[in-house]
C-alpha cells in the first residue's frame, strides 16, 4: 500500500486547511507530491503553519495572563489554571507536544525533496524561478524544525531529539535528550543553515514575506544560548554560557544596518503595521485581516465594543517610568527611588511613552475616539459585566481603528512578532552584563549592555541609564526594561521562569478608581488576586497521556 499523506494548503495567513488525502484510492501518491514543485511548496507552507499566532493562545488569552502582565476577565478560561494551580500532568495548558508533528513533517520533507530536481518542469520558462525558490526549502525548514524543538525545550527542559523519520514503534520508545544537547543542536543547525538563507525575499523569491531569513536563524541561535546562560538551565552560572549567549546576540548586531533593522522603527509601528514594513521584525506570524482580537479586547460599555479580555496589571503600569527624568514611580523598584515628582492623583502623567502604546487607562481617549470610563459607574468600569479587573484595558495589537459596529464592522491584519531587534538588544546587554559584570565593557564587541539598551531608550525618547548604578541596580533596572519593551510579546511569562523568579510575581495589582464630586479622580492601587506558583512549575509536565505510549520519556520533577 502507497504511504497516506495529509497536506494542509495554507497561506501563512490562513486559519483553516483543505485536506487532502492521498493514498491508493486517490489521484495523487507521496512521491507525486514530493515531484510536484507546487505540491511541495504547500508542504512547506503547511509546516509553518505549526508556528502559532497569538502567541499560541490558551483558549482566547494569551500567556500574558498567566504571569503578572495581565489577568483575564473570563473566570472561565483554562489560563487560570496556570493561575490557582490545578493544572497537572493530565490536565496539561499549553501542551506542546503538537510541535513533534511539525518535527515529523520537517523530517519528512527533508528526505524526500533530498535531490529532487523537478524533471517535468526543465523546460518551462520560468524553471530557474522556481529552482531558485526551492533551493531555500531544505534550509527553511530546518531553521523551523530547531525552532519547534527550542519552544519544547523552554517548555519541558529534556525532550527526545529526533531528526529523522522513524515508526510508530521506534517513535514510541524514544528517551528524552539533555536540554543542554537539545540547545546545542539548534545552535549547530542555525550555524549551518544561516549562510543558505537569503537576508530577505524581497528580491529573491516573489518578493514574499515571514518566511526563515539569515537574520532569523542568528536571532534564534542567540534566543537559545541566552536561555542556556539563564539560571533555570545554568544552575551554577557559568560565565562562559553568558558569553557565547552575548558573542551570537553581537553577530546579529554586527549585520543590524546590512539586514536592514536599523534604524528602529517608532514604536507604535512594531506592532500596528504590516510585517513589510516593520523593518526592526526578523519573524513573526501575520495573520489574514480579521477583528476576533479587537473582539477580544474591546473595552465593555462603548458602542460596537467588546468582551474586554485582558486587564493589563498595575504591576506592569508602575513599572513605566518618568519620561523626563527616567526614574521609577514607586520605591519598590528595586534600582533607584521613585521620583518625587509623581504625583499619585495623576498618576499618567509624563510616563514612559511606551506605556501609552500598551494599556488604556482612566480618561484615556481611543476606540472611535471615545473616552474610556473606568472609574465605578463609568461605562467600562465596575460593576459593568466583564468591565476591566485591574483599572485597565489592552492596547497592544489591539488595532483602535478597527470598527465593530452593527451597521459598519471592519477587519484588520495582525502580525504577532517573534522575534525582532529591539529583543536582540535586551538579549545582549544581559548577556554582556552577566558575562562581564560591567556594563560598560565592550572588548571586541560592538556595543557595550549600556549601548545597547541606551538604543531602545532612545527610540521611546526616554532618558539614557544613569552612570551611577551598581551592578545589581543595572540589573534590576535591565530586568524593567525587559518587562515594558517587550510587553504582550510573549517574554514576561519566560522571562520570570528562566530567571527563577516566578515565585515573587504572584501579587497581582490593580487600580480601583473612583469619581469625586468636582470631576477629579481617585485611584487606589489593590490586590487584585494572591497566585499559587510551586517549584516544579518553572518546567511544564510531560502529557500524561504520552508517558503512557512512551514509558521511556519520565515525568519532570514534581509532577
């Protein structure tokens, strides 16, 4: 019998499959697949689609309210579970384990496209077109197969490294490889693969976007050694991990002008403006134009609004600092003391630009231009159903032009990054900073941490790092940085893990405001809810049900 193969024909933008069996019984076999350049252009495409948008949502929250960026108004949404503890090894969240199928399908790919030429095709005139796009195939999806093994490593720590087709028998019988192996053959795979990749598609290949680039395999490559140095997986912080984390991170950066991801773009364009042209994204999904987001997230009370979704925390508001003086607004900041110029009953006031880009507080003015009422009585505030928890409403990727109306319902595109330059810089500067314990050094390198991060304040017009900082303020103040940059970006939730700090980040804050009788306002920060986080779940369980197949692969510890 002639082997059954299920092809997804998706656009990278495309949320739903055509199917398509093929087998004895049908029109087409695998090797017809695999000698049709068309039919093996869709089984590339098929196997990006294994790359989540949205950050892989759980339901319909993203991990953002499964950390201490935000909580989700839905008291029904499974993300809780993350939340109260009651997820385990059979009530599994964000099980991963999917992304074997995608490693499957790389494997596949790989050996049956492994010299294919395209016969039939020799003598169409645009033969040379079509090789030249193929020749990028092999490369591409090997950059995606050490991406999907980098997602399940930071999930599950070991996992079985398999790079070749096997049996259902021999699948099942797989034992899990060292995290640190796992790590180094992404490296190994990005180092091979980069100088295959073109730096963009733009002039090479039907001028296509969000497809694997030189940049991306660096960037990943980086990514992963950074994660390696981190204190989950480098229990006894050795500094020659911080190192190579910091010299893969300074390659990318040493092409920043060549690839094109600099200059950084304005910050309201990384994430409200199509992937061709945010110059500063390496890889990211885009999606096809759609509202379900803005559904998501609208506030509740305004017309043509929403379902409210996700609440962005005051731990994540105060952690925006004073835009003239670049100092904190609470002394629970860890690094400098809070500036005394806050003034608490104005609280919004002359804050880090990039707050306003990510959350819509009190007054606020947005969808339709209409003001945003969060105050108790206010028409998106408390006790309306599913008004806000925290005092605030989403922003980013939240498209504040889309139109959810009756009578005028309008749909926008999304592109959810994964990976893009301002991260590379963060990445770096911690890794320069824990390799060398200095901020200033820079010995063959061509930014020092200050540099590079002085980079990403500049974009948001905020004040340089002060010279004065001890290593361990640098450091916290770092850590901030991380937390406002890259908020919503699916960072947080990794970033509390891999540094082992997740046990501190179980108080979540908001704000109750209230209106007083001249038309000013009161706000009064408050625990929103106590979380459970245990040690066992800075790593995901292994499923259950896969331990039951494969014995072989062991829970973690804890689980």
């Amino acid at each position: 019998m002639k082997t059954k193969l299920f092809i997804c024909l998706l656009a990278f933008s495309m949320n739903s499959c055509d199917y398509l069996d093929y087998d004895e019984s049908g029109f087409l076999t695998k090797e017809d697949v695999y000698s049709s350049f068309e039919y093996t252009r869709n089984v590339l495409t098929n196997i990006y689609s294994y790359v989540p948008a949205a950050y892989g949502t759980i339901g319909d929250a993203l991990r953002s309210a499964g950390c201490d960026e935000a909580v989700f108004v839905d008291k029904l949404s499974e993300v809780h579970s993350f939340n109260n503890g009651s997820w385990s090894a059979i009530h599994t969240l964000d099980d991963a384990w999917n992304y074997y199928s995608g490693i499957r399908a790389v494997n596949m790919f790989l050996k049956e496209t492994e010299g294919e030429t395209f016969e039939e095709l020799k003598h169409n005139l645009n033969y040379e077109d079509l090789m030249a796009q193929f020749k990028y195939y092999p490369y591409e999806a090997r950059f995606l197969r050490a991406y999907f093994y980098f997602e399940l490593a930071k999930r599950y720590g070991d996992v079985p490294l398999i790079t070749t087709v096997l049996t259902e028998a021999e699948a099942n019988k797989q034992k899990r490889a060292p995290f640190e192996t796992v790590i180094q053959y992404i490296v190994d795979e990005c180092d091979a693969i980069a100088p295959h990749l073109p730096v963009s598609y733009w002039d090479v290949v039907r001028n296509e976007i969000g497809r694997a680039t030189k940049g991306a395999a660096m960037a990943l490559k980086a990514k992963a050694l950074l994660y390696a140095a981190s204190p989950l997986f480098n229990k006894t912080n050795d500094r020659e991990k911080w190192k190579l984390a910091a010299r893969a991170a300074a390659d990318v950066i040493d092409k920043a002008w060549d690839f094109g991801y600099m200059p950084l773009p304005e910050t309201w364009d990384l994430a409200n403006k199509s992937y061709s042209v945010n110059n500063e994204l390496i890889f990211g999904v885009m999606q096809n134009e759609s509202n379900w987001f803005e559904y998501q997230n609208y506030p509740v009370g305004i017309e043509g609004g929403g379902y409210t979704g996700h609440c962005p925390t005051e731990n994540l508001v105060e952690s925006y600092e004073r835009q003239s003086t670049g100092l904190p607004v609470t002394d629970q900041a860890g690094y400098q003391h809070a500036d005394p110029g806050f003034d608490p009953a104005n609280p919004y006031d002359d804050r880090d630009p990039r707050m306003w880009e990510t959350i819509i507080g009190n007054n606020f003015r947005w969808v339709y231009d209409q003001q945003i009422e969060v105050w108790y009585g206010g028409r998106s505030g408390k006790p309306q159903k599913n008004a806000t928890l925290t005092g605030y409403y989403l922003q980013k990727y939240v498209d504040g032009s889309t139109s959810l109306k009756d009578d005028f319902i309008t749909s926008k595109r999304h592109v959810w990054m994964i990976l893009r330059y301002g991260e590379v810089l963060l990445n770096f500067a911690e890794a320069m900073l824990e390799a060398y314990q200095n901020p200033d050094y820079k010995d063959g390198y061509p930014l020092s941490a200050r540099e590079a991060v002085n980079i990403i304040r500049a974009r948001a017009y905020m004040p340089d790092y002060p010279v004065d900082l001890s290593l361990s303020e640098f450091k916290a103040k770092l850590r901030n940085e991380r937390k406002i940059e890259l908020a919503f970006e699916d960072q947080r939730f990794w970033d509390i893990r891999r540094w082992k700090i997740a046990d501190q980040a179980t108080s979540i804050y908001g704000v109750d405001v209230t209106k007083k009788e001249d038309g000013s306002f009161n706000y009064k920060k408050t625990l929103v809810e106590k979380r459970t986080f245990k040690e066992c779940m800075y790593l995901y369980p292994i499923p259950q049900s896969e331990i039951y197949i494969n014995p072989e692969l062991a829970q973690n510890p804890g689980w």
